[in-house]
C-alpha cells in the first residue's frame, strides 16, 4: 500500500480555496457557470439579512464577479435545476442531488429527542391543518403562507427564536418532509406549491438506501473541502446526516476513491485522519508544484469556506463570529462582517452597510490580522474588491469610516 502523501498546510488551505473556486480561473458570470459552481459548492447558505447583500448573491459574486441575479432566478423557477432546502443550514441545492436530500426528507421528525417528540405530537393534533395545507396548495397553489387559513386545534408554542405561527410550523414541517416547496418569490416572500409540480421531470428519483446516500454525500463534501477529516466532513455539506460514516470511508478508501493525507504544520504532523478525494490528487500535486492563480476577495459571513468554523480557525488561524445578535456596545468587529480572503489567507475584515436609498456603501471599519501584509500593493487589492463590490450593489460612492489600518490607509480613503 501507498503511504499517505504528506500536505503542507499552506498547501491545504490552497486546494480549500481552489475546490471552493476562489482562486484560479472564473467561473462564466452566466446560468451555466453559475451552475457548474453551485456542483463544486453544494449548496449556497440561504440567510434573510440584508445588511450588505443577501449572503447566496454575496457568495457567488465572490467567485464570479459582478453577475445576474436573472441567471440565479431561471436555475430556480424557470428550469428549476436548483430548489430550497436544508444542507448545513437552509440552502439552495442542487435538484440533481434530490436523491441525497431525500435522506432527510424521509427521516424528519423521527427519533426520541425532545424536540422530535413535540413535534410528532404537534402535527398529529393538528392533522386537519395539514390536510388543509396541503389541499389548499393542490388547489390554488403557489400561495404565500399568509393566503392559508389556519384551522389548527392546538398552537404552536414558541420559543422565542422561531416565529409560532401554526400555518409557518406546518408548512416548515411539510417543506422538511419533502412534500411540498417553494415554487418561487414574490416581494420576497416564499410561494408555496405541490413537490410534484415544482420537481422537473427528469429529476433523480430512486429510493437509495441510507449507506448509499451517505457514500454520494460524503464524496460531495469531501470534494467541496479538499483535505479534511471525517469530523469536517460531517459538519459539512449535509450537515450532521452521515449515519455510518466510519463504514463509508473505508469502503471508498478501499475502492481507490479517496486516500488518506498527512498534514505537516509546525514541524509536526496532525492527527485526525485526514483525507483527499482521488480525484483531486491532480490539482494537488500542481498547487504542491507552485501552480497557484490567487485572488483577493470578500467573504460573506455565511461563506462555504468558512461556515465550519473550528476548521477555519484551524486552517486559517482566523477566529471568526458572527455579531449580529451581539449588542452593539459588546461587539469586536461589527454587525455584518465580511472577512477579507488574500490567496490562501484569511488577512482580515471588513465592516459594511448598504445603504439602497442613497446607493451608498459604507465601509465602517477595516481591520487587519496581526500579521496581515500592510503593504500599499495589498491596500489597493482590498480597494479593488470593495470597489467591486460597491458596483455590484449599485452603489454610487464609498464612505470610509476612521477606523482603517495605517498600512492601508491610503488606498482606503
């Protein structure tokens, strides 16, 4: 047997950033390209906070470049290769890996968890609110929520985080268990409809069982990641669902599609069992070889390279936190954060708001990591990418706020 072959960590974050398009080559600013990114993604993070920009559009003009939001849209409604649903959070998918998805869908709501029993509880005292749902979509469908009477017996009892509204749980329920999906949007809201209208005809049906899903899913994420360990695996792409994963790794280990890797940092090699899909050895032997196309960019907070965020403070060494709930009084960098990606490292972030009205874009604060290269060349590529960035949002000027590094003061002003 081969010995593993050993990985600089420099060179693992380099084919993170590759598998996850943020170096080398574009993809095309078009439908199709957008497409081929969301395979190599997953998933885009679905977020209401508008801040700045909704997260989904931020991650891909991260990638991309100024874009369509129309070519996003007829993946979506018109040729609906792409549909609402969970991954590691609420996301667009891909309607090519329903089978994966499914896996959730027809697990939902089973277990001995407390939440799990509440649930099943609830829904079976208000089993006449579900059939009036759902006769109501198969009826008038697509329908907001709102347009859905509510004929419950019982309410939903909030927690304070989620809204209580009984036609939102029993729709949340039903969207979850796969049998109804967002059929579109209409003032931002979500319209309601039957899967089977939603669905396009060729989409992948068959019933895999749970050991197959988990080998597919594990694959995709593996892939999405580029080094990492089964822990990282299962925190991403479909998060937490990867029932048997021990025995799917050693059966795709056995069978030549992924191998082990050994990380060397700091003089010495981490535990963990780390691992590569074969396919990607390729693109790691050329980054090991120096070929290595870097950009420097702006992240969303909810960015697929960083939404694990124990691997990013391992990789990166980028310790990073989302502030929105956080009083502003208490918070250490801002309410919506975008850190800022030079090549394979995370140099630090910025503090924007858009403010729509005036297409204003206000730089609050910049902040540097403390080894962040302060260097006018530097300056200028964080310049470039929120000038960028102010463009796609249709913004006309940029405010800077005082609180910006001396460095790169004079490219941010």
């Amino acid at each position: 047997m081969n010995s593993p072959p050993t990985v600089t960590l420099a060179t693992v974050r380099r084919l993170a950033v590759a598998k996850q398009r943020l170096a080398g080559a574009r993809p095309a600013a078009d439908a199709a390209g957008i497409l081929d990114l969301v395979r190599d993604l997953g998933c885009l993070q679905l977020d209401p906070t508008s801040a700045v920009e909704r997260s989904h559009w931020l991650v891909l003009w991260s990638r991309l470049g100024a874009f369509e939001r129309a070519h996003l849209d007829q993946l979506l409604w018109q040729e609906r290769r792409l549909f609402e649903y969970w991954a590691h959070a609420a996301s667009i998918v891909l309607t090519e890996d329903y089978p994966i998805h499914h896996l959730r869908m027809r697990g939902y709501a089973k277990g001995d968890g407390a939440w799990l029993l509440r649930t099943r509880e609830w829904t079976t005292e208000n089993r006449s609110l579900r059939r009036h749902v759902l006769t109501r979509l198969r009826r008038d469908g697509p329908l907001r929520a709102r347009d859905i009477e509510d004929n419950s017996v019982s309410p939903w009892r909030s927690s304070g985080w989620s809204g209580g509204r009984n036609v939102d749980r029993m729709i949340g329920f039903l969207w979850t268990k796969g049998k109804i999906m967002v059929a579109g949007r209409a003032g931002g809201q979500k319209l309601w409809d039957m899967s089977e209208r939603c669905l396009p005809d060729w989409t992948p049906r068959e019933h895999l069982p749970n050991h197959e899903i988990v080998r597919r899913a594990a694959q995709r994420s593996l892939r999405a990641l580029g080094v990492a360990t089964a822990k990282q695996i299962v925190w991403h792409y479909t998060r937490f669902r990867y029932p048997g994963l021990p025995r799917a790794l050693a059966e795709l280990e056995s069978e030549g599609l992924i191998q082990r890797a050994q990380v060397q940092a700091n003089g010495g090699t981490w535990p963990g069992g780390w691992y590569i899909h074969a396919e990607d050895a390729p693109l790691l032997e050329r980054l090991q070889a120096g070929d290595w196309q870097p950009r420097t960019t702006l992240l969303s907070p909810f960015d697929n390279l960083i939404c694990d965020r124990e691997r990013t403070e391992q990789l990166f060494n980028f310790r990073f936190r989302i502030e929105i709930y956080v009083p502003k009084a208490k918070r250490q960098y801002g309410y919506y954060v975008l850190p800022i990606l030079r090549g394979d490292r995370l140099i630090g972030r910025v503090d924007p708001l858009m403010n729509r009205a005036r297409k204003r874009l206000t730089i609050n604060a910049v902040h540097a990591e403390p080894d962040a290269p302060m260097t006018k060349p530097v300056a200028r590529e964080i310049a470039g990418s929120i000038e960028s960035l102010a463009a796609f949002l249709g913004a006309r000027e940029i405010v800077y706020g005082e609180n910006v590094p001396a460095g790169w003061r004079s490219a941010l002003r």
